[in-house]
C-alpha cells in the first residue's frame, strides 16, 4: 500500500507503480479526501497534499465514467438513430439501447419515421378548430380564366432519415413550395367547373404523385401519404352569384312541380266533373222516361174505363175537379145580370185571406142579390167555425 | 514536477483544438492559408490544419432554396401580373463559389435573385395570360431554368437544381374584372335555369287546361245525348197514349191543370152562377 512518502512525485510515481487499492483503503481515502476539501483537519502538508493527489485521481476517475456514461442513448421503435463520427456518417441505428463514443468525438440524431406530419396550403389549423383561410395562398388561376379558392392538407412523414438531414436544407419549407408549386400547375391546367365540382379527387390525386415526383428529385427523403382537398370553393366575392345559380335550378325544379301538381288538380277533378255530367243526365233520362210511363199507364186505365161509360165518366171528372179546386180557394159569385156597380176590395181580400191561411178553414164572402139598392153593397165577412 | 506536467497537457490540448477541425455531412470546407486557397475539403469527417496559419471557411453544401419576393410583370397583353417563384440550388464548386461570393449565402442569393427576375419577365413578356396559367407554364420553368443553370454554373460553382413558379397573381384591377366576368356568367346561368323551369311550367299548365277542356266538352256531348234519348222515349210514351183518344186527353189533361193551378188559399175565384157548376144552385132555374 502507500508508504510515508515526502513528496508529491513519489506518491504520484508510488500511485502508478501500485496495484488497485482494496475497498476500505478506497473508502479511507475518500474520507480523507473530503476532509481536506470541506475544511476538515489537515495532517500536515505531506497528508494534505497526498489527500488532494488521491482526490484528484478519484475526480479524474469519475469524470471518465460519466462521460463515458453521455454515450448511452435509446432509440424509440418509431425512431432511427443516425450516427456521426467528427460529422461523417458512421451508421445509423433502429430501436432499443445503443452507444456511442460520446462527444466530441461522435453524435448522434434520432429522426421519428413513422410519424404522420401535416401541413396547410391555405388555411391554417389552430388547436385542431380551422382558423381560416390564408387567401393569398388559396386563390388561383383557372384555365378559363376564372379563379378558386382551393384548401389542401398534406400529410407526410419521414422516410429516409439520412437524405432527411444530409441532402436539402429546411425540408419542411421545400414541401410546402413544392405543394404549392404543384397545386396552382394543376388547377391552372383544368377549368373552373371541373376543378369545383367532379375534379376534386383526380386534382388531388395529381398534385400528390406531381409533389413525389418533385420530393424524390431533390432526395428530402419525405414521402407524401396523402393529399386532400379540404375545401374547393369560387372566391368570396363571386360566392353569392355562384349560390344564386344553385337556387336558379332549384327555382326550375319547383316551378316544374308546381305545375304538375296543378296538372294532377284539374284533370281528375275535370274527369270527376264529366262522370257527374254524365251521370246527371242518365238520372234525368230515368226520371223522364218512367214518369212518362207511369203517366201514359195511368192514363191508358182511365181511358179503359171512360171508353165503357163515356158522358158519365166525363161528368164525374168535372164535377170532382171543380169541387176540388173550389174548397181550397177563395170565391166571390157575382151576378152578372145586375146593373149595379160593385166595389171588390181584392187588396184587403188578398191580405186578410193570407192571413188566416195558418188556419184550415176557409173564408166566403157573399154578396146578397137583391140589387135594387143603388147604395154600396155591404160586405161582410163571416168566420165559418 | 507535476506542474510542468499539467502545463504541457494544457499545451498538447491548445495545440490540437488549434489543428483539428470536423467537416460535417451537410457541410463543404475551405482551407485558407493567410487568404490563398490551399485545399477543398469535401469528405465529412475529421481533418488536420496547421495551427495559426491554416483557416477554414466551410458552407452548406445541401440544397439551398432561394425564396424570393414577389415581383410584377407584363405580359404580352400589356396586362400586369404578380409571380412568386423559387430556385433551388446547391454549391458544387466550392472554390469558385468562394471566388465570386466571397463566401456568402446572401450575396450568392441576391445575384441568383436578380438573373432569375430577368429571366422570367422575359419569358412572361412574350406570353398571354392564359399560356402562362396553364399551357405553357412547365415550359417557362424549363426555359428559365437552363438560363440560370449556364448563368449559375460558369460564374458562381453552383448548380441550380429546380425553378418553379410558385403563384401567379393578377393585378387588382384585373381581378376585379375577372369576378365581374365570372357574375355575369352565373348569372346568365340562374336566368336561363329560371326561364327554361318557367317554359316547362306554361307548358305543362296549358296541356292540363286543355285535357280538362276536352275531357268536359266530351261529357257534355254525352249526357246531351243521354238526355235528348230520355226526351225521345218519353215523348213516344206520350204520344202512343195519348193519340188513342185525343179529346179526352185534353179534356183530362185540363182538369189535372185546373186542379194544379187552383189549389192555394190566397187564390180568389170571381165566379158568374151561371156557369155549368151552378146549374142546380139557383132554384128558379
């Protein structure tokens, strides 16, 4: 073990030429090695100063594990890890614990691949809520000259992690232009019409194998796994003349089917109308023609029994007619042969025989014959109860 | 003893800081010596300088985009346009990029800048609005880009790798005629979906009016017919009994007449006694 040496060579000379101390000699000589660095006890120069040689080669010690220990990194299943020694590539690394030699000697960057990215081309998403549009990045030309307002989202994700870090700067930026780039080709190559309504997929579906195209030319290393068109709408201020023309053919469509429905109105109820016409005029037919019968039967009977007895027939009839007619009216008999005038108030007769005409009885008047007054003839009335 | 030991560790370090020096994967270096070029320093990784004479000047050596700023051009219609484009471009020749440049990103950027403007407004001076949208637009890309390829190769060591037109914009006023233009087409469009439903309607409408027309006049002459037949009937009916005793029917029919007529209370009779009726009242008959 360490002798009482003076000196700081012969202990520094001592140390080298010794084997590794055992454990309690370790632990003595930490203990001495605080002491002298906190303000213990010294034991004179030579233990001081041998206390500090033996701390330094601990600190020496300690300082060699931890940075041998900075080497250690762990690389996620989704991760690689790229490996550069004095900056050149060395190898690159896939999952689980690895090391290597710590800096500045080597480095190492670890790039998820598997992780889906996103961006924008005209509008921008904040907080997963769509926060508007950037219109001077969605606007664009069409082939006819008309302009959209386009939205895509892009997603992408890393594919080659050394052509990621090593082949073009800002990766990310380059995507961006190279969509945007890519998007207005495109749109400019097809009419507004197609581009905003039966196009959208196919101009999706173009921009995405065009954008690769551009991607795999400059070696970023992105693959680009989907693109798709948020929003394809004509600009803002045609917007209203654009939803005008959706109303317009709706307007046609309703003015159509009001028609038709009067069309499905009047016809059947005009077949209706005509079935009653026709109807109508078989009830008369009906009427008409048994009425006729009936009364040409009735006829034909009282003829048969007028032909056996003809003047008395004749008689009877007129006899039983005329009283019939004469019980249900009013009469007034007047005497012809008289001279005398008569008044015949047939106004106050009217009115007082519909009066009393609620009551089943009849009313006469009666006028005496013997004229020879020249005087008024008076005219009573007389209630037969 | 140990003294002079550390201090000399300390030297060693000072000295190799001072002749060591990395070259990174993204990276290309040059090696100077007091302003000449010595070396070009193209391969990543570790590499020796001598102390204090030798500086090293080292640049991105990946693709470098050049983004610049919108600029306004005319085309051949005199009508104005604003184009956005990019260049992208790297360093392939390092010592002459260090020559021309001096070594810096922006100066290199600010000329490649300047060609690439001059290129497009030439190529766009020649060309509608329309070509440069759609038809010719890869066109003058493809012509740009072999300018500035020559340009950029012979004069700075760079490489131009891709140029492309971002936007094309059209001025204020011109876009302002463009959605006026696009107006009065949709609304062209709306008048004529609303005139052609409104022909449809008319013509429905008056085809109904007029099968209703028929269908009712045809019902008309049917139930004429139908009644004019009843009519016939009847009056032969009549006439076959009433032709066998034809005074009797009319001494018949004229007391059914009687009898109708004279049947309400309100009806005053003025009678003479010596009609038929009476022949049995007056006693001195």
């Amino acid at each position: 073990m360490s002798n009482n040496n003076n000196g700081a060579n012969m202990a520094w000379n001592d140390n080298n030429n010794q084997t590794p101390p055992e454990l309690d000699e370790v632990i003595k000589d930490f203990k001495n090695k605080f002491n002298s660095t906190f303000g213990g006890k010294s034991s004179g120069n030579s233990g001081a100063s041998k206390a500090a040689k033996g701390s330094l080669k601990y600190l020496i010690i300690l300082a060699l594990i931890v940075w041998f220990a900075t080497g250690i990194y762990i690389v996620d299943p989704a991760e690689r890890g790229v490996v550069l020694r004095f900056g050149a590539f060395q190898n690159s690394t896939t999952q689980g614990p690895h090391w290597h030699i710590p800096y500045p000697v080597e480095a190492v960057y670890k790039v998820n691949v598997e992780q889906i990215r996103a961006a924008e081309i005209g509008f921008r998403n904040v907080q997963n809520s769509y926060s508007g549009g950037v219109s001077s990045e969605s606007l664009m030309l069409t082939k006819d000259e008309n302009m959209v307002d386009v939205k895509l989202a892009v997603q992408y994700k890393i594919a080659d992690a050394q052509s990621y870090l090593f082949n073009v700067y800002n990766p990310e930026l380059t995507l961006s232009h190279v969509v945007q780039s890519v998007i207005r080709q495109v749109v400019g190559d097809n009419t507004m019409d197609y581009v905003l309504t039966t196009g959208r997929e196919q101009v999706a579906q173009e921009v995405k194998v065009a954008s690769q195209a551009l991607l795999n030319d400059y070696n970023t290393g992105l693959m680009i796994t989907a693109v798709t068109m948020q929003d394809a709408q004509p600009p803002i201020q045609v917007k209203a003349s654009f939803d005008d023309v959706v109303k317009a053919r709706e307007d046609e469509q309703r003015y159509i089917n009001e028609a038709k429905a009067y069309a499905n109105d009047i016809v059947p109820k005009a077949r209706g109308a005509s079935q009653r016409l026709l109807a109508e005029a078989e009830a008369y037919m009906s009427e008409v023609v048994s009425k006729s019968e009936g009364e040409a039967y009735r006829f034909n009977q009282i003829l048969t029994e007028y032909t056996k007895a003809p003047e008395v027939t004749r008689e009877r009839l007129y006899r039983e007619t005329l009283e019939e007619v004469f019980s249900s009216t009013n009469k007034v008999i007047v005497d012809s042969s008289s001279n005398s005038m008569m008044y015949l108030p047939i106004d106050q007769l009217i009115n007082s025989s519909r009066t009393s005409k609620s009551t089943s009885s009849s009313s006469s008047f009666q006028q005496t014959l013997s004229g020879n007054s020249n005087d008024q003839s008076v005219l009573r009335s007389r209630e037969n109860r | 003893m140990k003294r002079i030991i550390i201090v000399i560790a300390v030297l060693v370090a000072i000295l190799l800081s001072s002749s060591l020096y990395t070259v990174n994967e993204t990276q290309v270096a040059i090696k100077l010596r007091l302003g000449e070029i010595v070396s070009v320093e193209n391969k990543p990784g570790l590499k020796f300088k001598t102390p204090f004479v030798n500086n090293v000047v080292s640049f991105d050596k990946r693709i470098q985009t050049l983004d610049s700023a919108s600029e306004s051009f005319l085309t051949v219609e005199k009508k104005n346009v604003v184009v956005d484009s990019y260049v992208k471009w790297r360093i392939v020749d390092t010592q002459k990029f260090y020559i021309s440049t001096g070594g810096a990103m922006a100066s290199a950027n600010l000329r490649l800048a300047q060609n690439n403007q001059d290129a497009l407004r030439s190529e766009f001076s020649k060309r509608t609005i329309i070509e440069v949208v759609s038809d010719e637009r890869e066109a003058i890309m493809a012509s740009v880009k072999a300018k500035l390829k020559t340009i950029a190769e012979d004069e700075y060591g760079i490489e131009v790798i891709d140029v492309r037109i971002k936007r094309i914009e059209l001025s204020q006023e011109v876009r302002n005629s463009v959605y006026s233009r696009m107006e009065t087409e949709r609304k062209g469009l709306a008048n004529k979906y609303r005139s052609e439903g409104a022909e449809e309607a008319e013509k429905i409408q008056a085809f109904a009016d007029k099968e209703r027309t028929i269908i009712l006049a045809n019902a008309y002459r049917d139930s004429e017919k139908i009644r004019g037949e009843g009519d016939a009937i009847s009056a032969s009916n009549y006439a076959e009994a009433y032709s066998q005793d034809v005074d009797f029917y009319s001494f018949y029919r004229s007391l059914e007449s009687y009898k109708k007529s004279f049947s309400e209370q309100g009806d005053i009779l003025v009678l003479n006694p010596d009609s038929e009726f009476f022949r049995y009242f007056n006693p001195t008959k």
